[in-house]
C-alpha cells in the first residue's frame, strides 16, 4: 500500500512514481481530492494536485499529460467532483479524464457525475474499497455500495451516492 497525504501527493511525486514503474503495480488507485472540469478544452480537465506545484509542475495532472503514464490498474477511483463529465465521441466515449486513463492503461475508473459532498464521499469510498479488498469485482463492488448507502438514513439522498459511475471494460 502507498499513501501520499498532504504535500506528497503532488504532481512531482506521481511523475516519479511513474518513471520508476511503481505506478503499474498497484491493483486499484484512488485520487480523493479536488476536481478541474473543462468542458470547452477536455484534455485541460484534471485532478488537482498538491497547491502551489513547481517550477516544473502545476499541481494539475490533466488529460491530456495521462496518456504518457503508465498504467496496468484494474480500477482508479476519482472521489473528485465531476470527474466522469465531458463530452460524448462516438468510438472513443466521454472526453477527458475516463479516457485518458483507460489509454494510460487503467481498464475501469469510478468517476463523479456532480459535486458530491466530501463527508458522504469518504464515506462511500470507505464502502466501496471493503468490497474491492474482498475481491468483489468492480461493477458489483459500485452497484452494492449505491445500495447500501441508499439504504443509509444518512445518505439515503441519492445526490450521496448516484454520482457515482462506472466507466470502462468492466
């Protein structure tokens, strides 16, 4: 397991990870953090990073820079707001952050649909990485955590979990 929090989850650091091929060995991957949506420019959405970045880091990993990692993840979660959003292309799918990965080499990816609120965030994560541990597959590890948290009085609001989605192989 590898947990970068604060000033080491920056953008630098994952560039590192990469080059070294550390990336490409982990199963599942999870950026809980904060979101750029852009719907004009797809390939400038990004996952925000450790802020400021460098001198030769933004702190913004976006899509367009995603295709040159390298990747052999089952699942990445993207507990970020509206990660799954951008345009729909005929052949190639939504635009922007769920492409990008599966082109780095990532075959599925939780991505967000509107801003989810970050305590119920953490919460269905929580929820969700239980079930992928316990080698539920992804798809059944998504539909099962929707459920439960529905079912939830906390988080029965579906602005809690229905955000949630699946995009990728399967």
């Amino acid at each position: 397991h590898l947990l970068l929090l604060g000033d080491d989850a920056s953008e630098e650091r994952l560039a590192d990870l990469n080059r070294r091929g550390e990336l490409a060995k982990y199963r599942f991957l999870l950026f809980s953090t904060h979101g750029y949506l852009s719907l004009t420019h797809p390939m400038l959405s990004a996952i925000v990073l450790r802020q400021p970045g460098s001198d030769r880091y933004d702190g913004y990993l976006t899509a367009a820079e995603l295709p040159l990692y390298d990747l052999d993840s089952e699942l990445i979660v993207l507990s970020a707001c509206e990660t799954g959003v951008g345009q729909v292309r005929s052949g190639s799918g939504v635009m922007g952050l769920p492409l990008s990965l599966m082109i780095a080499g990532n075959r599925n990816a939780v991505v967000t649909l509107w801003r989810v609120p970050d305590s119920s965030a953490a919460e269905f994560v929580a929820r969700l990485f239980g079930r992928l541990k316990a080698n539920v597959p992804p798809a059944e590890a998504l539909a099962r955590t929707k459920r439960d948290m529905a079912m939830d009085r906390r988080f029965s609001d579906p602005v809690h979990w229905a955000g949630f989605v699946l995009y990728g192989a399967q």
